[in-house]
C-alpha cells in the first residue's frame, strides 16, 4: 500500500526538482516556483528546500517562493550573503523572508546586514542571538555543532 503522503511528495519532487547554483564558491540548492511577490525559505539546520514542500503548493498561485537547501560549507554570514547573491541572480530586489531554526540566524542576519532586501522578516523556532545561549539547553549543544 502506497503512503498517500509520501506520494504526494513524490509528485512534489518530480514536478519541483532541485536546481544547483554555485554562489561565492559554495554550491547551493534551491526550488523557485510560483509568481508574484517573494517569499525566500531558509530551512534548519541540515534542512533542503524540499521541506517546505507543502507551503510551495499552498502558496505557489500566491507567490515567488524560493526555498533553498544550504552548502556544505560557510556559516551564517557567508550564507546571508549568498542567500543576497542568489536574490540577484533572480531577479529579485527584495522578499518576505521565512527562516526556521538555523535559517532564522541566517534571515536576522541577511535582514541586518542588507536591510533593503528584506519587506518582512520571518523568524520561526529561533533564537535573536547566541549569546547566553552555551549556558541554556538544549541551545548549548547546538552551539558546538552550528555554524554560527
């Protein structure tokens, strides 16, 4: 018996297939669907763009989604600044910008370092900052394995 979500997924994937884009030297992942306003997803920590599977069909007759899926290399502030560049490379001047988790470190930064292309900013299952955070669980095991 088929898992009817799974293969809605799968349908997902099939019809939404990954693109590779190489920004500042490090090779993203990332899904652009949809048409009208911006909306960038940054997912969590180990996160791809295909996490956000369900919102991209909810809203992709609404919006321009980029989702992306994070290199294997770099850190928050190179990342904000490639999350910029790929912004660039499509055409868009600014979005409404969704980060979950590490995505949201990712998101508050991009939004404090290049406050022009962030309209709103979405910052889900996150922290405003690290510091303190090595001496709170279960932030403080995050911090040694984080790229932030």
């Amino acid at each position: 018996m088929t898992n009817p979500l799974i293969a809605a997924r799968d349908a997902f994937a099939a019809s939404h297939p990954e693109q590779r884009i190489t920004l500042n030297t490090r090779d993203w992942g990332y899904i652009d669907a949809g048409t009208g306003p911006a909306l960038v997803l940054i997912p969590g920590t180990l996160g791809r763009c295909d996490i956000f599977w369900q919102q991209i069909e909810a809203l992709q007759d609404r919006l321009r989604i980029v989702a992306t899926t994070y290199p294997a290399t770099g850190g928050v502030a190179d990342w904000a600044g490639d999350i910029a560049a790929l912004m660039d490379h499509l055409g868009i001047a600014s979005a409404t910008v969704l980060g979950s988790s590490l995505g949201g470190y990712t998101a508050q930064y991009l939004a404090g370092t290049a406050p022009g292309r962030v309209d709103r900013l979405v910052a889900a299952n996150t922290l405003h900052s690290v510091i303190g955070a090595d001496k709170r669980m279960p932030y403080a095991l995050d911090l040694e394995n984080a790229p932030i």
